[in-house]
C-alpha cells in the first residue's frame, strides 16, 4: 500500500489545482467558485522521485446536520482519519480566518500527520497570511503557489522523511535526489542541486540595452531577433540551454520603458509579460547600457526585482567600446552602492554581448547568487548571532521600557526571510532593523540578495520545548 496524502482545507484555497499539479494531470475541476469538488478522488501523486497516492477532498465547512455540506465535511473526515498524511491548506491572500483555526484543531486531533501549506503565495501577495499562519501551531508553514509549481522543491524535502520511514515507500532509484550543499560558512544552501536543476533567469532592462544580443550568445545561436531599433522584442521568451555544464532556462523581455511613454496596447502587454516574468524567475539580470547606465528606469526594474525578493545579478553591456575600463570601473561601483543601496553587495558584472566577453564571470555569479538566495540558516546560529548583536548594540527603550528580542528563526529561502519575535514591535525602529539586516548581510556571507526581516510580538514559540531539552 502506497503512502497517502489528503489535501484539506477550507472551498476555494487552492486544493484541486494543488491535487493536478501532483499528479501532473488535470484530474480536477478548478474553478473560482467554491464547493465544485464534493466526493474524494484519488490520483497517483509524484514529487521529483517522491511516489505517492493523493487524495483531494470537498472544501471543509462548519456544518455538523445532515446537509450536502455537512455531509462532505464527514467524508473529507474519513480522508483525514484513513491517510498517512494530511496536507492543510490555507488561502494566503485572504490571510487565517476563523474556520482555519477551527479545522487545525480538528486536524491536530484526528490526523496522523499534517504539513501546513499556505497557498497563493506568488510575489509578496501572501506574506501576511504566511506569517499569521504560524499561529496555528502546525509547524513551520509552507509558502506554495499551486497554480504556478513555487514550492514544491520545499514540500518535496519535508515530505521526504514521512515517505521515507513508511514501510511501502515508493521511490525512483533512478532518480538522484536534490542536496543540502554547505558553504565554507556552515550555512545550509537549501534548493536543488544545480547540476539537476534548470535554473530559471530573466534578462530585463530598458529598451536597446542589449538583453536579446545577450541570450543569443548564451544559447550559442542566434535564436532572437536583433538590431539597433528600440522595442524589437514584444513577448517573454524562454529558452531552456545548457550554460558551461548548468541547465538554465533563460526569458528574454521587452525593454521597460516608463508608463507614460508606453501608448501602444502591444507594448503594454509585452511590458506586463516582461513582469511576469520577473515574478517567476529565480535570478533576474538587469543588463545597462554602459553610456548610460543607472537611469530612473534601470533603478525603478531593479527596486522591482528586489521588491519581488529575486536574485539579482547587474551585467554592464557594451564593455568592450568602453576606452577607460579601470577609471569607469570605480565610477559605476560609486554609483550602485549609492543609488542600489537595498542591493549593497550584488554583483556587477562587465560584458559584451556582441563578443561574449565576460560571460563566464557573468556565469559565475548567476551560480553564486542562486546559492546565496537559497541559503538556510540554523536557528542556533541565528539565536547566537542576535545575543552578540543586542550586546554589541541594544535594542532602544521607548519611554524607558527596553524591547526584548526574545527569539529568531528562519522561515523561508527564496529570498532569505527571518522573524524576530519580541516586546512591543511595533515601536521597534527601522534604523535597528536595518542595523540587524546590514548584520546579517555581513556575517552570513549574503552579498546583495534581498533579505526579509519580519518583526512579530509573540511569545517565544520554541520556550517549552527548550525547556523540556535542558530537563532531559
């Protein structure tokens, strides 16, 4: 008998789509509207070498009468008493509502075991119901968009050890699993191994940067149109290449350009697919013209690939027409570290797209940045550095009354994103918080990629448990 999994969760979160995605079919009908999925069907689920049987259940509901509602609800029971493994769902933009509380209480007595997911989780869409979700009491929650496979990589590494001590597991020998790789620092590097997985990269910039130029001479042919007039290129492209012994999967986008010189319907949906784009890559490239680079526009991309929270790598185009390379080499490093403050550290690399020069440091720090944007850092570690932080530099005390940083954990990769939970958050400045992100940048080793701090008033969630660690 094959290890089971149950979806649950609330109509409309995302379980049909979550359930297709699995079992890489659409098995499923999905739709906006809430309560088209009434009986339990099963699917043959896989995840990498991960085999597994997938259930996808009614939308759970409050209703305990002999109702249709009621009487979906007792059948998605009987899914939770019989799987090994109930996977509960959460809507992510709509953030923890009552019924999700409700229904964590009803899992945490019947299911065996439970892995929180909190769906719809593209961009920064569903921050906020990801880190009220921790309030559950379920564990460290999943961030996950069903709809657009992000995610699964971490779902694929907490499922692993369930599937693994089942007595009936099904896995594919011939599948090599992803690694935990280790930095000279001791850090966790959490993500595929690159040499498995196709690494995916946009190439953004204004128009007549240069960006098509650029992937022609990645994938070794001349795939994209190219020439000197400005907006050639109107959709997202992609191609999937082998880049000096890596797989990437490379987009190219239409030139950004300011919104009030964007007239034509075609360029504003290539623009808008051009974002998109951004939304979904890992690393993005913002590739400048060297003439004239760090214009408002290549500042505005880049304060949007950071928001985004991706991996960003800053390529100069062109290199080779420049005459004083070392004198302009100072000027632009001048400029980015004072206009891309939030990007303090992220590398800028020289190139010519027209020869191909420079594109193995470009490779390079491609890799690295990926590396950087998937480290995983201990709790321990975290807990040590913040105790030398706060004696090197103590929390204020608004109105006399100190803030305690009680606790701190890591609660994602992708861009690295950390919770401190402490007294009285709210009054916690942003100088010291920034003092504690430029801290983490340097003493982790984490040049450039964006870092997410999140601030929670909250008991410390691990205080019992480390209690009961010191009595045993």
């Amino acid at each position: 008998m094959s290890f089971t999994l149950a979806i649950v969760g609330r109509p409309n979160v995302g379980k049909s789509t979550l359930f297709n995605r699995l079992v890489g079919k659409r098995l499923a009908i999905v739709d906006d509207q809430p309560g088209v999925t009434r009986d339990l069907r099963e699917g043959q689920g896989r995840i990498g070498p991960l085999k597994f049987t997938v259930v996808d259940t009614a939308g759970l509901e409050n209703e305990t009468d002999d109702s249709l509602i009621a009487r979906m609800r007792r059948l998605t029971e009987k899914a939770v008493d019989y799987a090994d493994l109930c996977l509960f769902l959460i809507d992510g933009r709509v953030g923890l509502t009552s019924d999700d509380k409700l229904f964590a209480n009803l899992l945490r007595k019947r299911a065996k075991q439970v892995i929180l997911l909190v769906n719809k989780c593209e961009g920064m869409s569903g921050d906020e119901g990801f880190y009220e979700s921790y309030s559950l009491g379920l564990g460290d929650p999943i961030r996950l968009s069903a709809e657009h496979g992000i995610g699964l990589d971490e779902l694929m590494y907490t499922l692993k050890p369930f599937i693994e001590s089942h007595s009936k597991m099904t896995v594919d020998p011939e599948v090599n699993l992803p690694i935990f790789e280790e930095d000279i620092t001791g850090n966790e590097m959490s993500g595929f191994n690159l040499f498995e997985h196709t690494l995916q990269v946009a190439v953004v910039g204004r128009p007549n940067a240069g960006k098509s130029t650029l992937i022609n001479r990645i994938i070794g042919e001349d795939r994209l149109l190219t020439g000197p007039e400005a907006g050639i290129t109107r959709d997202a492209i992609s191609f999937t290449t082998d880049w000096n012994g890596n797989s990437f999967k490379v987009f190219d986008t239409a030139g950004m350009r300011k919104k009030s010189k964007i007239n034509e319907k075609v360029e504003k949906l290539s623009v808008s697919d051009g974002l998109r784009a951004v939304n979904f890559a890992e690393v993005v490239i913002l590739l400048l013209d060297f003439k004239n680079p760090f214009e408002v526009q290549d500042l505005r991309i880049a304060d949007l690939a950071e928001r985004e929270g991706r991996a960003v790598v800053i390529a100069i185009n062109k290199w080779d027409l420049q005459k004083e390379k070392q004198k302009q080499s100072k000027v632009l490093l001048e400029k980015f570290y004072r206009l891309l403050p939030q990007l303090k550290g992220a590398p800028l690399i020289p190139v010519s797209a027209k020869t191909g020069a420079g594109l193995d440091k470009l490779h390079k720090a491609v890799i690295k940045a990926y590396e950087v944007w998937n480290i995983r850092i201990s709790t321990a570690r975290l807990n040590n550095w913040l105790e030398e932080m706060i004696e090197a530099h103590p929390p204020p005390a608004p109105s006399g009354r100190r803030i305690r940083l009680r606790y701190m954990t890591q609660a994602k990769t992708r861009p690295p994103t950390f919770v401190i939970f402490c007294s009285r958050a709210k009054e916690l400045p942003e100088s010291y918080k920034r003092y504690l992100v430029n801290g983490l940048r340097v003493y982790f080793e984490m040049p450039g990629t964006p870092i997410r701090l999140i601030v929670k008033s909250s008991e410390n969630p691990y205080q019992e448990k480390a209690k009961k660690r010191k009595l045993g």
